[in-house]
C-alpha cells in the first residue's frame, strides 16, 4: 500500500471542504492557503474527486467547491482509492503464482489487506474534522510562578 502526495493533498484538501464548505463554496486557491497545498496538485485531484461523485462545483466569480454528501458518509477509504487506486499491499503483477506466494497471499497479505481496508473504511471526514475541532479547543495550560 502506498499512499501519494496526492492522497495526502486530496484528503487534506476535503478536510478543508468538511470544516470550512458547509455554508458556501470554497475556492481552490483558498483550501491552498489555509492548508499550504500546491495548487497545481489540487488542480489535478479535484477533477477525481468530482469524478467520483465526492465532490461538486460551481462556475463562475462565487463559484468554487463542496462536498458532495455528508461528510459522515465519505470515508477515507474512499477517497484514497479514488486518487491512489488500489490500496492493496502486494500487486497482482508483482507476484509470482506459486505455490508458496499464493499461500503467503491468501495467509498474509489478503488478511492485512482487509485489516487496513477495514480501518480505513471506518473512519470518515467527519471523524477528522470533530477530531481537529476537539484538539485545536484544548489550551496549553497556564502556570504562574
């Protein structure tokens, strides 16, 4: 399983979508500032993500982007496979088809494979967003000496 830069930026970029688009659109170019993203990979990862039916969009001067369903309903299985593709730990390809690696694969690797799809499919934006919410509220407390 190998997560890219353009999952992370996908899923940091729907995060921002979560907590800041519920109101209104959001532009791309400020999910970028606030998140400090490369607008040229957001640029490549919304037309997935719209794709995919995760997001939508508006045109125009008030246009911009929000998520498309609730964010409980989109886990983060969900988006990674719509970047990233198959989240699987070993390849099919990579694979040879003996005896012995098709026992590691069914023992090992398939095993794992659901444990982490299981995971990830558990845990939605809105997880995320009242996590971030619940810790940016904790203070550092004060000691007076």
């Amino acid at each position: 399983m190998r997560v890219t830069t353009k999952g992370i930026y996908g899923l940091s970029a729907l995060i921002d979508l979560a907590l800041y688009g519920k109101e209104s659109l959001v532009s791309l170019s400020s999910i970028a500032e606030r998140q400090n993203l490369s607008m040229s990979y957001l640029e490549q990862t919304f037309p997935l993500l719209k794709k995919a039916g995760i997001i939508k969009s508006m045109l125009g001067s008030s246009g911009g982007y929000q998520l498309a369903e609730p964010p409980e309903n989109i886990s983060i299985k969900m988006v990674l496979e719509t970047l990233d593709g198959s989240l699987s730990i070993v390849s099919e390809k990579n694979s040879d088809h003996s005896v012995l690696s098709k026992s590691m694969k069914k023992y090992i690797w398939d095993k794992v494979d659901a444990s982490v799809s299981g995971i990830l499919d558990s845990i939605t934006l809105l997880d995320i967003t009242e996590n971030y919410k619940a810790e940016s509220q904790k203070t550092e407390p004060m000691f007076y000496i």
